[in-house]
C-alpha cells in the first residue's frame, strides 16, 4: 500500500468509528434550542469534506456548551475534522486531551487519531529531511498510543488499518536509526 492510500485510509477508518459513535445513542440536546441545529450543520460539513468549517463549528458548539453528555464527543468530533483538515497539532493535542479524560472505546477513538496526528506530522518532518530526537518521539508517541488501542480496544480497527499504520510506524522508527 503506498503512502498516499494509508493518508486516505486511516481518516477514514477513523470517520467510520466515530460514524458508528455518533449513531449510538441520540443526541440528547443542551438546555438552548439552537444546540441540534448548529451539531447538525458542524456534522454537514465534516461528512461533505469542509473540515475547516467543521472545526470552527465544533469550536463553537465547545464554547457555547462546555460541558455535559455531548462534550467528549463534540472535542472527538472536532479532532477528526482537525486531522482530515490537515491541521495535525490541533488534532493530536484536542485527541490526547480527550484520550486523557475518558475510558472505553471514546478514548479507543481519541487514541485512534491522536496516533493518526502524531503520524502525519512525523512524516511530514521525515519528508523534510528532519530525523532528529522531535520527530522520532512523535513516532515514539503514535506508536504507543497504537499500542494502547490494539490492546485495549480492538474492535475499533475496522480493516486492520491501524494495525498497518502501526507496522509502517515500526519501519520508520527502524530507518531513523
């Protein structure tokens, strides 16, 4: 499998748990009759591919409703549309903020795309010519959390893609040195 399916892969496998996610249980609206239409339009736009406006709307569904039943998955949501809009930072830091706060297969997906993130920006750097110490630690931390989510939640690498990703992860380590 070359490079550039794994990049299409792996988001997608991610998009479909986070589908069946989103499917689980209703969503259960905030206190504020405008919360449905504005996760509605937030969830239009990740699904149509318009990551960018995604992300600002789940910002905003995140400030307007900080807290309760629907926040770990508004910040899951929100990091998957980071990652699929190539904003990698973004999405490894709000996935392994989420991750740290939550148990069961909400942190299996954060682990999922925190890894994904991690990843992506260390084959960017790799890409650039940069093996040093800050780009083998990212592997060192996609790796680990691949690890976790093989381990603890299986069922959730739909395809083995993770499984894969987790090889490649072996090889560039091994090539760095």
């Amino acid at each position: 499998m070359g490079m550039s399916m794994a990049r299409l892969r792996v988001p997608a496998v991610v998009g479909l748990a986070l589908l069946g996610f989103s499917g689980c249980t209703d969503l259960a609206a905030p206190s504020g009759g405008g919360f449905q239409q504005q996760y509605f339009a937030a969830r239009d736009a990740l699904e149509t591919g318009r990551y960018d406006a995604a992300a600002r709307s789940y910002q905003k569904l995140l400030k307007n409703y900080p807290a309760g039943a629907v926040e770990a998955r508004l910040m899951l949501e929100l990091s998957h549309a980071q990652l699929r809009g190539g904003d990698y930072e973004a999405a490894s830091r709000a996935a392994r903020s989420l991750a740290a706060s939550q148990t069961g297969p909400v942190r299996g997906m954060a682990l999922a795309v925190a890894a994904s993130a991690d990843h992506e920006i260390a084959r960017s750097a790799i890409a650039a010519g940069d093996r040093g110490a800050a780009t083998r630690q990212r592997l060192q931390a996609a790796a680990s959390a691949l690890d976790e989510l093989l381990a603890e939640y299986p069922g959730l690498d739909i395809g083995k893609a993770m499984a894969r990703r987790r090889a490649l992860i072996t090889s560039e380590l091994a090539a760095l040195g």
